[in-house]
C-alpha cells in the first residue's frame, strides 16, 4: 500500500545563539578548568555553523542545573516546539487536528511523562481517541526512523491521518561539570528544534506527489558505545566517539547499498543528517558522490546546527521546497550504533 507526504513542516525555539556568542560562553565555562579548550575551541570556527536556537537563552548556561531544572525547561520548551511544528504540517495538509488519527512523537533529549502530544492533546485539540505512539531513544536516527514508522501505521490502517512530530532539545544536555571532550564538541554542534510531518495512503492532490517506500535499518554489533547518553544524577551525558566519520566511511556505503537494492530505481538524491561538517564529508565519500553534493545538509548545519532527530527533516523541506524531484533515499544514523534509511518517490517518481 502506498503512502503518501501531504504536509512537512520546521520549527525553532526564539532563542537565536550566534557560534561567535557560544565560544565566547564555552571560553567562560571551559576555560580555565579544561586543558585542552584552546585546541579543541577551534572547532567552533571549523563546524559550518553560523548560528543555533535554543528553548532557554543563553545566560541559562552561566549556572549548574540538575534534572529538575532541565525537566522544567524541557516540559514548556519541547511542548511549544511540538505545537509550533504540528500545526505547520496540519496547515499544509489541510487538515484539522480532530482529523488525526494517529499521533508519533519522537525525542530523546527529554523525558516527560505524560509524554508531549499528551500534554498537548488539549490545546492541539486532538481527539481523545487519538493512537498515541511515542518512541524515546533513537538519537540522530529518530527523523528517518520516526517517519518510517509513521508511514507503516499510515499503510497498516487504511484511510488513517498520521501526524509525526520529531522534538529536540539538545541545548538542556549541556554538561561543564564532566569536563569530557564529547562535551565540549556537542556544544560546537548541537542545537534545539521540531518537524513534523502528515502521512496517509490518500493521494494528495494539491502539491507534488512524494510517496514513502518500504524503509530499511542495520544496526551493527559491539557498536554501542559509539553514541548515546550516560545518565547520572545531573542529567544525561553525551556519548559521541571521535570514530564516527571514520567508522561512516568505512561502513555507511555497504549499508546504504542495502538499502538501495530495495528500490527499483536509481537513487537521484541523498537525503542526509549532517551530524557535522567532518560527517557530511564522511557521508559524500561513503556514498560515492561528489563532494560538496549535500548543499542542503550544509545549508542546514549553517542555520540551525545539528538538531539530532529532524535535523534530516530540515534538509527534506529544504531539498523539496528547492523543487528536486526524483528517486530520493533519507538516512541518518543514530545509537545503536544503526543506520536507518526511508526511499521517497518525489514527483513523477511517486505517480
């Protein structure tokens, strides 16, 4: 059965942060207390980003905050996130909240429970028999992982509205007392930000067709301590091993070429999650095409940094908003350590 796109959709939080204002910031923080900060503060200018948003301003980070002040922080700033994103992609879709049968929330940069299209239900104005489907955990991996998963409840109940809402707030990890290298590099990279995205097996008829096929996952063995968090009584610490550009390299291709064998035509466009300027090199080279090929992966890391989960749906809306059409394959990689890839039919492709 097919499925089909019929509203895509980005948000940021208010906060703008300008890279220059959060070296400056890390510079305060990290300073004095961390050996190495002159070498690795390089890597702010070297990063591909100008600027990232965050729910909290900036002089939130000039003091300690434990679970209970990142937990207030997350419930009202990822909550807004998903009502801005949501109605976006219902608006584009033109259809009504009350319409949506199937609601998937994906994030794991915080934990609420209630989970946040509950807590949302009212003022969404979703039904109160809406299928409620959060999924936590997928890191990087949750925009192409959470859109595949939207896209099999859409095929598995015929005439169903699916909405999925991909929330992160990566900004509220934030960690100075690890003192760790995985710490300084998350605040060159990460940022805050929501997409969503309205799926169902009707045809759309008032915008260029992009049609789901069947998606694809590999995880690889004994790789889990590649990515993903240590949780202490502060909060959640960043996983993120200097091994993953290499290990893109050396792994991404076979995996991806997998993914492409499912597909009866030749894959036109890659759609990407730039984890970083060295990761988008990484992703080129595994890939086999020319660098500097993933210009809307760029683009994205310059204006918004990485988001982790819909940074991938960031550079989707960029790519189609930009009229490319054609065989297209999303991937992103996540803890696990896995690969997740969705094809998308775009244009003629998808008729």
């Amino acid at each position: 059965m097919s499925v089909y796109l019929h509203g895509l959709s980005t948000a940021l939080p208010g906060h703008c942060l300008q890279q220059s204002e959060v070296r400056a910031r890390a510079a305060e923080i990290f300073g004095g207390v961390y050996p190495d900060f002159d070498r690795l503060s390089k890597s702010f200018d070297t990063a591909g980003i100008d600027t990232r948003h965050s729910v909290v301003p900036l002089d939130w980070f000039a003091e300690p905050h434990g679970w209970a002040d990142r937990a207030r922080a997350f419930s009202a700033g990822a909550k807004a996130l998903f009502v801005d994103a949501a109605r976006a992609a219902l608006s584009q879709a033109g259809w009504q909240s009350a319409e949506v049968d199937v609601v998937v929330t994906v994030c794991s940069t915080g934990i609420a429970t209630p989970s946040l299209e509950a807590q949302a239900l009212t003022e969404m104005g979703f039904r109160d028999t809406v299928l409620r489907v959060p999924i936590f955990g997928l890191g990087c991996a949750g925009g192409v992982s959470g859109l595949a998963t939207a896209g099999l409840l859409a095929a598995g109940r015929p005439g169903a509205k699916v909405l999925l809402v991909v929330v992160e707030t990566c900004s509220l990890a934030f960690r100075a007392d690890r003192l760790q290298k995985a710490d300084i590099i998350a605040a060159v990279l990460f940022g805050d930000g929501a997409a969503a995205a309205c799926l169902s097996d009707s045809r759309p008829m008032d915008m260029p067709s992009v049609r789901l096929g069947a998606p694809h996952q590999k995880t690889w063995p004994e790789t889990l301590g590649i990515m993903g968090w240590d949780v202490d009584e502060t909060g959640f610490g960043v996983v993120f091993d200097r091994s993953i550009p290499a290990f893109i390299t050396s792994e991404f291709g076979a995996a991806a070429q997998e993914a492409v064998r499912l597909v009866e035509t030749p894959i036109t466009r890659y759609v990407c999650h730039p984890g970083g300027a060295k990761v988008i090199e990484a992703l080129e080279g595994a890939l086999h095409i020319e660098q500097g090929a993933l210009d809307a992966e760029r683009e994205v890391l310059r204006r918004a940094g990485n988001m982790s989960a819909p940074t991938v749906l960031f550079v989707l809306k960029t790519v189609l908003d930009a009229g490319r059409t054609g065989q297209m394959m999303a991937c992103a990689l996540g803890p696990g350590f896995t690969a997740s890839f969705q094809p998308l039919s775009v244009g003629a492709e998808a008729a």
